[in-house]
C-alpha cells in the first residue's frame, strides 16, 4: 500500500508524513527542505529564535526546496506575536500552532491567506478548533510525544487520544487534515493510524536523528544511548515534558549559577514569576546547551521509543523505510 499525499492549503506534499517542528534550533534549513524534497511537509521550529534568524531560515528553505513546508511556533512564546509577523511576510506556505490557544492568530492568519495549523491534545480542545475560523489542519498529540506534553494523562498514547479527539472533530463540523502525532515511528504506525482515520502522521525523534538535523553530535549520541525516556515536571512553562533517560534535573543550568540568566522566551515562566522557584533551570540555556553540544548540562527531549533507534542516517533513508511496505521491509532486514 503506497501512503496517500497530504494537502495543506493549496500545496500538497507526495506523503502524508509531516516533520514536527523542533524548536531550539533543530528544525533548520537542512532538515525541513531535505523533508520536503524526499515529498514529505518540513517544519522550521521557530521558538526560541529571534524574528530576524527566523526570516534567514525562511528564506534558506525557500531556496532549498519548492516542496511543501512550514513554521511551528509556541504560542506561549515571548517573541510569538513577531515570529508570527514574519512567517506572514514570507508567504509561508502553513504555520503550526502549539503550546497554548487564541483564535486571534488563526484569524490573523486567514486574513493574510496562510493555513493555520492546531496542535491540540483534547476532546474540549477539539470542539474549541472546530469551531474557529483560519484553522486549516489539525495535529492530535498523544503523551508519546517528547518535549512538552498537551494531554491530560501524559502517558496517553496515539491509539488512545486520536480516535475520541477526532470523532469531536468532525462531530463540530472540522472537514480539514487531521494529523496523528506522538509515538509514530515506523511503517506499521502510519499505516495503523490511517487505519483510525488520520489524514496523515507528524514524526519528530526520527527526524531529529538524522544527518541533516540540527541537532549537535553530542545531543544525536545522547539519543542513540538513551534507555527511553521519563516524562518529568521541570518545565518552567508549568507544562508536563519528556526527556530522554536517564536524566536528572541536577544537571541543568541554575538561574542562580554564575552566567545563567532568564532569557525571557516565555510569556510566563514559573520560575520567573512564581514566588519561591528562584532556582530552577532556565528552559531555554538548557536546551541550547544541548544543541550546542553539551548535553550533559543541558535539557534532551524525545519521547519513549528513541530506544528504537539505533542510527543516525539521511531524510533520504528514513523515507526509504517509510514508503517500503512492513511486509517489503520485513524480507530485507531478514537478508
């Protein structure tokens, strides 16, 4: 069975596979276009970067690629409403949306012509999207998915969360993509979640271990060695996350410690203004420290099947096993 293509506003990509946008300086250039060149839809991960390197990025993929691709922001960012800015100066082709909700940028979105694109993770999310104008897809996140984490339950998986948060979708009337996300790794899972009804999947981990990912070799090796991984509570966006294991919050970066500083990337931040959590980690030192290349005092997302993993190797390989059938697949590992 060959996957079905996926349209997003007026472009349509070959495969119905999207990668996640993987902020932080993940999902760069090289990723997105090599995704979007291999007939997938590529996402530049826009949180934690200023407007003016988000339009360089921009316009590097548009250089790139004439496939199809995207900007994923958090809207629980402080630059967000700039960031947003620029994606609609650059006629970008769909903006996804996450980590928080308003109808105003999917508004502004549909009144700029851009697809605006929901990441939720509940029935009551659903029935809120459905019922708001610019929303053109929409991406269901189980607990499987690394970073942080929508649902309630955050060990809810795909097969768990797709199907009712779906059925609310249509119930209110959403006739657009909907999208699985969390956990999705092989052939079998996208053609499982097809299966359910999904227009398509989005896959983060496998994407970010690949050559053209911007993720440090340091952080790529973390990955390879991770056991798994642990969903924990030291985001300081208040939100549930996943990090690989093993992993202790004693390695991260204390705002107290000597040259560690609130970056101000949140628009609330709990260790900034919640009283008594002056020395909790700076989420975002963390995190760039990994993708610089010192994880071992830095912060490493991904959800609980890295162990899965065992190489780092080219978009181009990763779509070859993604497009062979699990029955082709299965005869070729066995020779």
């Amino acid at each position: 069975m060959t996957l079905p293509s996926l349209t997003i506003g007026n472009k349509t990509a070959r495969h119905c596979i999207i990668q996640g946008g993987m902020s932080i300086r993940i999902a760069l250039a090289d990723l997105v276009a090599a995704v979007a060149n291999e007939g997938g839809a590529g996402n530049i991960g826009g949180m934690g970067i200023p407007p003016k390197e988000l339009r360089r990025h921009i316009r590097a993929t548009r250089a790139k690629t004439a496939g199809l691709w995207g900007v994923n922001l958090m809207f629980a960012g402080m630059l967000f409403d700039d960031l947003l800015d620029v994606c609609i100066e650059e006629r970008v082709d769909f903006v996804t949306i996450g980590a928080g909700f308003a109808r105003g940028p999917f508004k502004k979105l549909a009144e700029a012509g851009i697809p605006g694109v929901c990441i939720i993770s509940s029935e009551k999310a659903a029935r809120v999207a459905a019922r708001t104008a610019g929303i053109t897809a929409v991406v269901i996140e189980s607990g499987q998915a690394g970073g942080h984490l929508g649902p309630e339950d955050p060990n809810i998986s795909t097969w768990d969360l797709f199907p009712p948060v779906l059925a609310a979708l249509r119930q209110h009337g959403f006739t657009g993509p909907v999208i699985a996300a969390g956990g999705i790794l092989h052939r079998e899972d996208i053609d499982r979640a097809l299966a359910m009804g999904a227009d398509g999947v989005q896959m983060g981990i496998r994407f970010a271990m690949t050559e053209e990912s911007s993720a440090s070799d340091a952080m790529k090796v973390k990955w390879l060695e991770a056991t798994g991984s642990q969903v924990e509570y030291w985001s300081p966006t208040g939100m549930a996350s996943r990090a690989i294991t093993p992993h202790t919050e004693d390695q991260l970066p204390k705002l107290t410690q000597e040259g560690v500083h609130c970056a101000k990337c949140l628009k609330y931040c709990l260790h900034r203004d919640t009283e008594g959590h002056t020395v909790s980690h700076c989420i975002y030192t963390a995190l760039n420290r990994s993708q610089k290349g010192d994880p071992d005092h830095g912060l490493v997302f991904c959800g609980p099947r890295v162990a899965e993993i065992d190489d780092i190797v080219s978009v181009k390989e990763v779509f070859r096993r993604l497009l062979t059938p699990v029955a082709s697949l299965a005869e070729t590992l066995a020779d």
